[in-house]
C-alpha cells in the first residue's frame, strides 16, 4: 500500500462518516419529525448537538487535514477547480457550525427547559435547524461529487 493509498483511504472513511452521518441524520429527523411526538423533536436536537460535537467535526477535521496531506503527496495544483469547490464548502460547513448550528442547538435546549419541548417557538428552531441542515447536506453532496468526478481534471 503507498502513501496515497493510506491518506486516499483516511480521507474516504472521514468523508463516509461526515457525509453518511448527515444523510442517517435527516432520515431519523425526518421520521421524528413526521412521529408528532414534540418530545421527541426536542431530543432530536440534543441528539444532532452531540453527533455533530463528538462526530461530525472530528471527521471533518481528518477529511481536511487527509485532503491537504493528499494533494501534497500527488502533487496537484490548489487551483484545481473540484480542490478549491471542496475546500470552500468545507469552510461554509465549518461557519455553520461555529455560527449557526452550535449556538442554535444551545438555544433549542434552552428554550426546552425554559418552555417545555411542545413550545411553539422549540418546534419553530427545531424545524429551521433541520432546514439549514438540509442544505448543508446538499452542500456535503456537491463535494463528494466534485472529489469524485474531479471536474476540469484529465483523471
């Protein structure tokens, strides 16, 4: 196995987790939220706060730190398109979590506390979080298939 083997293959499973673990995501808040159990609407959003701290960013941290090791070793360009449409979707991800899902996921669990998890405005964030996340999800989608299809590319 070469070097590129192992950092295309690190790279890959991060990417099968982050990505993965977005689609598994909405398909459980698609079934909580089709359930009408506000309960369990707000513990979806404790779910989501938990999986995205202690799973989905470290598998985005690997997938960077794997993809800049990887074009370093094959020694392609960083103008690449399908690199620079990677890495600039890997940074709108990360803001929406540093500035949008973090903070909102602490205020769901705030307000659930404070209101009760039938409150019309939990119900509200939840359902606008979901939304966010669903286009974060198709964003995650277009750079698997930008690193997939490499565009622009003779590979």
């Amino acid at each position: 196995m070469s070097i590129y083997e192992l950092l295309l293959f690190v790279h890959i499973m991060a990417a099968i987790v982050w990505v993965g673990g977005a689609v598994a995501s909405q398909i459980i808040s698609f079934r909580v939220l089709n359930a009408g159990d506000a309960g369990r609407k707000a513990a979806l959003a404790g779910d989501l706060e938990w999986m995205g701290t202690r799973v989905f960013t470290p598998a985005s941290g690997i997938l960077l730190l794997f993809g800049i090791f990887l074009v370093l070793n094959a020694k392609w360009s960083w103008g690449e398109p399908w690199i620079g449409g990677g890495i600039a979707i890997w940074l709108v991800s990360t803001v929406l979590g540093i500035a949008f899902f973090g903070p909102e996921l602490g205020r769901i669990q705030k307000l659930t506390e404070a209101e009760g998890p039938e409150s019309p405005a939990v119900m509200t964030r939840v359902n606008k979080l979901i939304l966010v996340s669903r286009v974060e999800l198709g964003l995650l989608i277009l750079a698997v298939f930008l690193m997939s299809t490499k565009p622009g590319t003779n590979f």
